[in-house]
C-alpha cells in the first residue's frame, strides 16, 4: 500500500531532519539527493543506496519546497520595499533586467502564495490546513513567551555581526521590530524570526556574539531555537472536517 502525504512527512522528519524546527522541505530535498548522488561519500568508497521510499518522500516534498520558496523571496521582496528599497535594486538582485520585471516576479509570487484549492493531492492539503491551525494555536498559547524571546532578540541583535552586516538579515530585524511595535500576534513574530533561524545556527562557521551585549545575545539566540525547535515538534491533526 503506498504511502500517504503526512506517512512521507513523517519518514523524512525522522530520517533527515535536524530537531531544530520540524521539517524544512527545502533542506530535507538537499539531503536525500546528495545522500543519493554519493555526496558524502569518499571517492574510493561505495555510493550507499538510498531506498526508494525515501526518494519518493523526498518527491513528495516539491510542491511544497517550491512553495516555501516562493513565500521566502516574496517576504524579502516586501522587506526590501518597507526598507525603502528601489525596485531596480531589488531587480539587480534578482538577476532582472528592469525594475518592471521585478514588479512583475512580486505580482507572480503574490497570485502564486495566494491560498487556493488548486489541483493538490488532497491529503497534503489536508496536512497542510491541519498545521497551519495546530501552528496559529500552539503561538496563541505561547504568545508571551514568544514576544519575550522577540523583544530579547531585537535588543540583543547589534551583538551578531551577521544580523547587522547583511542587508537582508537587517530587514529581518527590522521587520520584527515593527512587528513588536504594532503588537502583532504570536504567529506572526514567529515568521518574522523564523528567517532568522539559519543566521544563528549552532554551525561552526556562524560568527559568535560580540560586544557587552554578547552573553545576552548568546541566550536570546538559544532562546529563538529551542522555541522553533518546539514549534516544529507540535502534532497535528488531519482529521477528515479538513475536506
């Protein structure tokens, strides 16, 4: 009997993911293909063979990797633009011609992230709607705790050279402070910091904190994963009203 959507989401969450804020289907996607292609094997070794269930699970994945994506270069595109950034600017980034072709990739990325029935495989958007309401609950019970760790982040965020030094992770920043200022909810301080994410990896080519604020720095960014690493371990369920 083939595997269903959430089957696949859970096989590749416990094969290749990192416990560090649940499955990214971007990443999980790098994963299985460069575990398939020998990618961290030595050249006089044998290339280990990836079984086909996690290949076909790593397919399943697509649309919704391509869909993240989508949403993450829409989110910057609005970031750079709240940021006073020039069209023809954001276009020289994008690889465009002319800022009329980085106005015209926004308005394809807005009708693209746009909720719609669409064709897709009924269990995934089943899975889909299912964690999007356990994600709005699981922040509405944490709100608190998510501001708190939202307000010591912004605070602390002259302390990484990565957060002042890239334009773009600075517009994060910048996001989520005007978030905190117009008193968004939980979910929507979540997807402000979630970017944030990679920047303040525990990888061993992230920058440390500097400065007298380098400690408090250092638990803000502690703080930040462990509280997505708990957002991305929450349940979901895909019960049949989701039809």
């Amino acid at each position: 009997m083939a595997m269903g959507y959430a089957q696949r989401r859970e096989l590749l969450k416990k094969r290749y993911g990192t416990g560090s804020a649940g499955l990214d289907p971007v990443r999980v996607l790098s994963a299985v293909a460069a575990a398939a292609n020998g990618h961290f094997t030595l050249p006089e070794q044998a290339r280990p063979i990836v079984p086909t269930e996690d290949l076909l699970a790593a397919l399943s994945q697509v649309p919704e990797a391509r869909s993240r994506l989508d949403q993450v270069e829409l989110d910057l595109i609005r970031a750079a633009r709240s940021g006073t950034v020039s069209w023809q600017s954001i276009a020289d980034a994008l690889g465009l011609k002319s800022r009329q072709s980085a106005e015209a990739k926004a308005l394809r990325l807005e009708r693209a992230t746009a909720p719609t029935g669409g064709d897709r495989d009924v269990a995934a958007q089943r899975a889909h709607r299912a964690r999007q309401r356990a994600t709005t609950a699981w922040c509405r019970k944490h709100e608190e705790r998510i501001r708190g760790i939202a307000e010591h982040l912004v605070s602390t965020a002259g302390a990484w050279p990565q957060l002042t030094d890239d334009t773009l992770a600075a517009l994060s920043v910048q996001s989520l402070t005007a978030a905190l200022e117009a008193g968004g909810d939980g979910a929507q301080l979540v997807g402000y910091m979630a970017p944030l994410e990679w920047r303040l990896s525990y990888e061993a080519s992230t920058p440390a904190a500097q400065g007298r604020l380098a400690a408090a720095a250092e638990q803000a960014r502690t703080d930040m994963l462990q509280l997505l690493a708990d957002l991305g371990s929450i349940s979901y369920d895909t019960s049949p009203r989701d039809l």
